[in-house]
C-alpha cells in the first residue's frame, strides 16, 4: 500500500504539473476534466469491490458461522466508546476463505494497463526509448525551435533573456528549488504559494476527513443510521463531488477559477453550519453530504489554476499544492479521527466547520497577495492572461 501510494503521488503531482505547463490559461478546463476521472475512479471502484465482499465473517473456521458471523453487530459493539469489547470476539485467522477481494484488485489493475501501454508510446514517439529507435522526429526540438525564433525576433536583447530564463528554468526538474531562482522574488511570491497550499490543506482535508468518518457520524446517536443505509452515504458524496467536476469542465471555461474557489469555500462553509443546525436529521445529513460533496469537487483543480495564474503558469506552485493537499488529507483524518474519540461524534461537524472556516480564510489571504503581486512584464510568451480589472471585488 505504501509503494502504491507512493506511485499515485507521483502520477497526481506530474499530472497536474503537466497539464498547466501544457495548456497554461486554458488548463482551468483541462484540470477539471483530469479531476472528474479522480472522482470517478473513486465512485467506481467501490462499486467494483463490492461483489467480491462477504456479509460473513471473511474467514471461517469450525463454530464460526453460527455464533459471530453477523459483522454489522461486531461493528455495532466495536464502537470507540466502548474499548472493552475489543477482547470479546474471537475472530479466526484460519479457516475457509469465503471473500475473492483480490479480484477487485486486478480488474482495477487491467482498467489501469492501457494508461502505461500509452505512456510508452508517447516515450517511443519522442525518441526516448533507447532501445527502440523511430524514424520520425520528435516533436521537442520543433517546438524549442519555435520558441527560439518567436525570441530572436525581439528587439530588447533583455526581455530575451528573461524569456529563456523562464523557459528553462520551466522544463528543470529542480529549477524551481535552485535558490538563485528566489533572489530578488516580492514577498507575495512566498505568500501566494503558502496561502494557496494551506488552502488546499484544508479542503482535501475536509474531503478526506467526512469521506472517512461520515458513516461512523451516521451510526452513533443521536442519528443511529443503519449500517447499509449509512453505508450509502460515502457513495453518495463521491458520487456528488463527480458529479461536480463534471458540471465544472463547461463552467470552468467561462467563469475565472478565483470566482469559481469563491463559491467552492463560501458553500463548504455555509453547508457546515447548516449540518450543525440540523444535526439530529438524518434527511438533512444526505442532502448536506451532496452538497458538500458539490462544493467540494471543484476546489482544487480551481486554486491550481487561479495559483499558477497568478505565478505565470511556471510550474513551480504544482508540486507545492499538490504536497500540501496530500499533506492536509493525511493530518486532517487522524486529527478528526482522535477528536472523535475523544469528544463523542458531534465534534465531527464542528471539526467540519472549524476547518471550512479556516478554508475560507486562507482564500482571503490568497486574494490579497494576489492584489499586492507585481504583474509580469517579461512579454507576451508569460503574459498574465487575466487582468486585474476582471476581478471587481479585489
């Protein structure tokens, strides 16, 4: 698990870093489209799993399938409160293996196979292959080539260099950590990079945190849901957060990605407190898990854009982002977690809207540092494609 969480790090940050690198001004559309599959992924798989579970007892042994085979009553008397019960059941080890869950895993790693059969044939299209020579050129050099010709033909020798600059300093694995690259950088530079990953720490957090612990919420009093009906509610808010990214692929294109966080983090807020109000309902718990999986499901493919638009698409924002959003989803469970433990499950909504609170907040600071950043003047390659007019309220 730590070497597949590993890989899917690298595959998010190399991703996204890509794309906004590619796409610069219009990856706002491309990202969301990256992160609707996210979602989706998330919602199938589930769902692709299920078959192969066992409403039993996953191994059993002699005596094991009349006396402790109902797994929703073990779940049931495991509850944090009552750490006692953890010594009273004695579930076998060994025995007749009555689940095939490994056959979720391969059928998700064949829907997989095709993504690294095309990858390779982008390697062996761009002559990076050694093994496998080609006999067409690659399409680098004609775009280096490109880029060089559109430089040369400026008249301020200055400005070229700046570009070139940029250019490299772009397609370096560590140029963005060199520390040449941070002399003479405005402190909104920093700013903007601190307050859009602590941003993302916070709304992946609360992504990973009410994924995580809205069913045990539903199954503790006061709303004692039951177990396949709260089941259901986990589902309910990937199958929402897709359903989001997919509305915000055509939103994306004609709303700026500042308006769109706007609304992202004004509704996780607002949804939150209204759970709070209407706590002891289990109709409102439903209706408050879709929207917040709504509000949700846009938000960080939208701070990328706005971050890398206010930094002029150099790439260097992506991996910051990226860390802090796998770094929020990481703190943010096993604080939740412990709290819960510890107070009873109604601190998982006043956790919930401590953290969109806080979500809100670092999207104000984000605001202002992108007031005060210097736009670039370093030409039209760079050209900050969204002025500051567009945005009245700044």
């Amino acid at each position: 698990m730590a070497v597949a969480g590993l890989a899917m790090g690298c595959i998010d940050t190399l991703s996204n870093m890509q794309l906004v690198k590619i796409y610069q001004k219009d990856s706002a559309v491309f990202l969301q489209a990256l992160h609707f599959f996210v979602g989706f992924g998330a919602l199938l798989s589930p769902l692709i799993a299920d078959p192969f579970l066992s409403d039993t007892n996953c191994i059993l042994a002699n005596g094991t399938a009349s006396g402790i085979s109902n797994l929703p009553h073990i779940r049931k008397s495991l509850v944090p409160h009552h750490p006692g019960n953890l010594t009273h059941y004695d579930l076998p080890i060994k025995g007749l293996v009555v689940t095939r869950v490994s056959y979720a895993f391969w059928i998700m790693a064949l829907i997989n196979l095709p993504v690294p059969i095309a990858v390779f044939f982008l390697l062996y299209k761009e002559r990076l292959v050694p093994c496998c020579p080609t006999g067409s050129p690659p399409l680098l050099p004609a775009d280096e080539l490109a880029m060089e010709t559109r430089i040369t033909d400026k008249d301020d020798s200055s400005t070229s260099s700046s570009k070139i600059q940029v250019e490299i300093g772009h397609d370096d694995l560590f140029g963005c950590c060199q520390s040449k690259n941070f002399r003479g950088l405005p402190c909104s530079y920093f700013g903007v990079h601190v307050t859009g990953a602590l941003l993302l720490f916070m709304t992946d957090g609360i992504l990973g945190e009410y994924s995580g612990f809205v069913y045990s919420y539903a199954v503790e009093e006061p709303l004692s849901v039951g177990h396949k009906r709260a089941g259901y509610l986990p589902s309910l808010f990937w199958g929402f957060i897709t359903l989001g990214r997919l509305i915000s692929i055509p939103v994306s294109y004609r709303m700026k990605p500042a308006t769109m966080v706007f609304i992202n983090v004004v509704g996780v807020l607002i949804t939150f407190f209204l759970l709070l109000i209407f706590s002891t309902s289990v109709v409102f718990l439903f209706v408050g898990t879709a929207s917040l999986g709504l509000f949700l499901s846009s938000t960080f493919p939208s701070v990328l854009a706005y971050t890398e638009d206010i930094l002029q698409y150099k790439g260097c924002a992506t991996t910051v982002l990226v860390t802090g959003a796998g770094i929020g989803e990481m703190v943010l469970q096993l604080l939740v977690g412990s709290i819960i433990h510890d107070q009873g499950s109604y601190s998982f909504l006043v956790c919930g809207t401590i953290f969109g609170a806080l979500a809100f907040t670092f999207y104000v600071f984000l605001l202002f540092f992108h007031r005060i950043h210097p736009q670039s003047q370093s030409g039209e390659t760079f050209q900050h494609p969204i002025e500051r007019q567009d945005f009245p309220f700044l």
